[in-house]
C-alpha cells in the first residue's frame, strides 16, 4: 500500500502504515532491552572501584615506566618461538583444511548426506573452542611448550580455514567447470583444472589473513604454558615487575604491526 | 552422425525442456538452432555431452548410445565432441596454453596434467592450432588478460584441440560485437569444414545463423518446429518460432555483403580491445 491516490497525485511512502508501526515498536523494544542491562550491569558493579579507577591506572601506568629494556635480551627468543608457533601451526591448519573444504562444500563433497555433516562437525568443532583453550587442554595432554602451542593454534584455525575456503569453493563459476568437464577429463582433473584455479587467490588470502590472526592469539598462550613470549609475560605479571610488562607489551605491539605489514603485502601481491 | 530419437529432457521443477526431440546431424553438417530463450537449445547440446541427463530418449554418435555409458566411457565419448561456451567459459586464471591443453585433459593421465608435462605431440598441435585462430603470440598471456573475440579464439582451440567428430556450440556470440561475431562464426565455419566436422550452433542471431549456417533447426518450447535450409526462413516461419513481430528486416539480403574486407588481423585486434 506504499502508493495512495490524493486527488490528481500518486503518494508514493517508503512504507505503509503498519509496517512502519512495526518498525517503530521493533526499535522502542530495543532500547527497552539495552535500558534493562544497563540497570542489571549497574546493580553487580561496585561503583566505588570504579571511581578509583583514574587513580589506579595512574598508579599502574608510573610502575610501568620506564620499560626495564635491558630485559630484553630475554626476550628475543620468546618471540621468536611465539612467530614460530604461529607460523607452524598456520601451516598445519592451511595444509589440513584445505581437503577439509572440498568434502564440506556443497558442490565438491562425495556425499552430502555422509560425508559434508562430518567436514562440518570437524570444522565446527575446531571453531568452537578458543586457541587458549585448546592449549590449556594440550598442555596438559603433551606437556607445556611450544609444540602445545603449535597444535592449539593449528586445531583452532582448521576450522576457520575450511570454512571460508568453502564458501569460497561453493561460489566458484560453474560453467568453467563445465567446460573442463566436456573435455572428458576426470573428476580429479576437474578439480585441479576447473576449480583449484579459481579459489587460488581465496586460498592464500585466507592463509595469510589467519597467519596474522594466530601471531596475536600466540602471544597470549604462554599465560598456560604453551610457550612464547606469553610465558614471560605470566612470570612477569606475578613478580609485579611492571616495568618488564610493558617493555613485553611493546614488543608484542611492534610484533603485530610487522605481521599486519607483510600479510597486507603479501595478500595485495597475490590479488 | 548425430541421431536424436524422441529425447525428452523435464527439470526437476516440472518444466519440460525437450519433448520428444527427433533430429539427425549427418556427419560434415553445420547446423544451426534458433529459437527463443528457454526454448531448450542449451537443454538440448548439453544433453548430447550428457552435462545434463536427458530423462528418456536416446542419442546414438554413430553406432554409440550415448544415455546409457557408464562414467568412463561417458568420459571417452566426451573427448570426441568439443563444446565452446556462450561466455568463453575459459579458466580464467590459467595461461592460453594450459586452457588450450586442458581440451586434451581426457586423454593424459592426471599426474602428467598435475604437473603440466603433456606429450610433445599435443604442445605442436596446440601451437598450431592458435597460430592457425592467430593468437600463438599470445600463449603465455593469462585468459582473463585477452578480449572477448580472443578469449573465443582460445575457447575454439581447446575444443579442437580434442580431436572431435563434432562440435557443440552454445551461444558463440552473444557476448561479442557484430563485427567479432562475424569473425568468431566465419572461423568455427572454416574449420569445420578442413576437418569434415559436424556442429549444433546455438545462436540468436538469425542473420547470423542464415550467413553461416548449412541448415537452420527452429525449436519453441523444447519441440522442433522448423528444419530445413537457411533461405526458408520466412516471417512466417520466424513468427511460428519466436512469435509475432515484423520480420522482414531481419531476413533482408542476406548474401550481398562482401565479408571478405573486415578480417582484421588479430595483432591489431589486440591492440585495439584492451
């Protein structure tokens, strides 16, 4: 009903009447909705600490100053395991996922009904769970260290992997694949001539674009005892040494921006 | 020769594409189908390369029943019959050569396609074959680097380059300009004719199926209702096969235009259409 005769005119509205009603009452519940948490969040706070708050960060961020940089000569090699774990367990990840995204897209699968519900599960499940997670549980499966770290970041970005990578093979042009097919090429030739190609770029976008994921998720896994530059941190914190906490901080600062630099290089030199 | 005995083709939504389509291609023909979108000729060549299953019927390439092959030798039979695709259907991100060398994929074994090693034999064919469509500078160029007339040129190739009995051919021209198209048909026409070639040519262009077309089959809501040779396209005929409209400009002189002087070389072609 959006157009109304009015005498000579055509009234042209965006809406008409009752959908527009609808729309009001869906955003009035909104924010009845967001006034409501409001009040619950405010209720368990303890509003007390948080006026002292401006007070406590001062006190923390003069402890923290200035960063105690001859710690680190420490350092060199925690950050070279954390970019090692990320690295080797990208790899894994990518090499594990990409058989993964072929038996789960709905166009490649063997079996939709067999096969795709078990890709799905193996890829939902590795989503499901945080990488410190996986490494608070691997650490206690294979003991602490860097191979925790390893297969926590790898268990965690299989999922991730696959599952864009097959979206990405489910939006693929079907008539390339099609004409590889009148060709009489076989069901593998199919998939190296007509498919692969077209989700090549996909692949390694996604492959970088995790692999600058897990060098931030590597950091933090030493707070269990997977290893990397997580585990000074941890000794650091609980020795109060504020000053060694920032200088790790900064390091894992600058650590993060050179990963973001070379996957940005890296995916712009590949699309 | 293609023998198509009462093919029937219904979709799974319940629309029926072909029904009972009886049509025979001798060896060394070049057909053309017209008709109306959704007619059922792109049903219609697909079935024939079994990359739709026709739901009855039978075709018979010379003395092969083709509805019934195993996967195999569906593959076997695949080799001999090139298809070229309305929009190229070219991979776009492989070079000339490997979408050339890809119309040999069914009879290399796959790890000598995995790792691009094809029998020497096949490389000179190739090499041939686009010096022969005038792109053999152009090999190691990516296809979706070349114009839509190229990208065609390449599409031709690697349906030759099968060594087919015969070509299916959907839609060649309906993403080319009129002056490409002419080059794309005169060239599909040409070498089916060094290479006692048959061809089913899907196209829309009714002066352009009369140019180059031995034979014209008619088809309106998957049956056929004209067969016979390109000057008996009446309006009356065309207006049984696509409906009513004023047709007599479309059937006008067809064979007075001198088509020999706008053959532009392919060197120049590429230059002008990036």
């Amino acid at each position: 009903m959006p157009v109304a005769q009015t005498g000579s005119d055509r009234i042209w509205k965006r809406r008409d009447r009752r959908t527009q009603l609808t729309v009001w009452a869906v955003q009035l519940s909104c924010l009845m909705v967001f006034v409501y948490c409001w009040s619950l969040v405010s209720d368990k706070t303890i509003w007390e600490f948080v006026y002292d708050a401006p007070h406590q960060a001062g006190d923390m961020a003069s402890r923290m100053v200035p960063p105690a940089w001859d710690y680190m000569d420490q350092l060199w090699v925690a950050i070279w395991d954390t970019i090692n774990i990320a690295t080797l367990g990208t790899m894994m990840a990518v090499v594990l996922a990409f058989p993964i995204a072929f038996l789960a897209a709905r166009n490649t699968t063997p079996s939709v009904v067999f096969v795709r519900p078990i890709a799905l599960f193996i890829i939902v499940s590795s989503r499901s769970i945080n990488s410190l997670l996986w490494a608070l549980m691997l650490v206690t499966i294979i003991g602490p260290g860097v191979l925790a770290g390893v297969l926590a970041i790898g268990f965690r970005s299989i999922g991730f992997c696959a599952k864009l990578l097959y979206e990405a093979i489910e939006e693929i042009d079907t008539t390339q694949v099609e004409a590889v097919t009148a060709t009489g090429a076989s069901g593998p030739q199919v998939l190296h001539y007509g498919i692969v190609p077209q989700i090549l770029p996909a692949f390694a976008g996604i492959s970088v674009f995790r692999w600058d994921i897990n060098i931030r998720e590597s950091t933090v896994l030493g707070l269990v005892g997977a290893g990397g530059i997580g585990l000074q941190l941890n000794a650091s914190i609980n020795n109060v040494a504020w000053t060694q906490v920032s200088l790790i901080l900064l390091v894992i600062l600058g650590t993060v921006i050179v990963s973001e630099w070379v996957s940005a290089k890296v995916r712009h030199a590949i699309i | 020769m293609l023998r198509l005995t009462d093919l029937v083709k219904q979709y799974k939504t319940g629309d029926k594409a072909l029904k009972n389509v009886n049509l025979e291609v001798p060896d060394g023909q070049v057909m053309a189908l017209i008709g109306p979108s959704g007619a059922g000729k792109s049903t219609l060549i697909r079935c024939v390369n079994r990359l739709v299953e026709p739901t009855s019927g039978k075709i018979h390439l010379n003395d092969l029943e083709l509805t019934t092959l195993g996967q195999g030798s569906l593959r076997r039979t695949r080799r001999r019959m090139g298809m070229i695709f309305q929009e190229y259907a070219l991979v776009e991100r492989l070079t000339v050569m490997e979408n050339v060398l890809s119309g040999r994929l069914g009879y290399v074994p796959f790890w000598r396609s995995y790792f691009r090693k094809f029998p020497q034999a096949d490389v000179n064919e190739a090499f041939r074959l686009l010096e022969r469509v005038g792109l053999d500078h152009m090999v190691d160029k990516r296809a979706d680097e070349l114009s839509g007339g190229q990208r065609q040129r390449v599409g031709i190739c690697r349906a030759l380059i099968q060594n087919p009995e015969l070509l299916l051919v959907d839609e060649p021209t309906a993403s080319l300009d009129p002056k490409t198209s002419r080059q794309i048909m005169r060239l599909i026409r040409e070498l089916c004719e060094e290479r006692k070639l048959s061809a089913i040519i899907n196209i829309h262009d009714v002066l352009l199926a009369q140019m180059f077309a031995e034979r014209i089959v008619g088809l309106q809501l998957g049956e056929i209702v004209y067969d016979g040779p390109p000057d008996g396209l009446t309006p009356d005929v065309l207006t049984q096969i696509y409906g009513e409209e004023d047709w007599e400009a479309t059937i006008e002189k067809v064979d007075d235009e001198d088509e020999l002087g706008d053959d532009t070389p392919p060197q120049q072609q590429a230059a002008t259409s990036n």
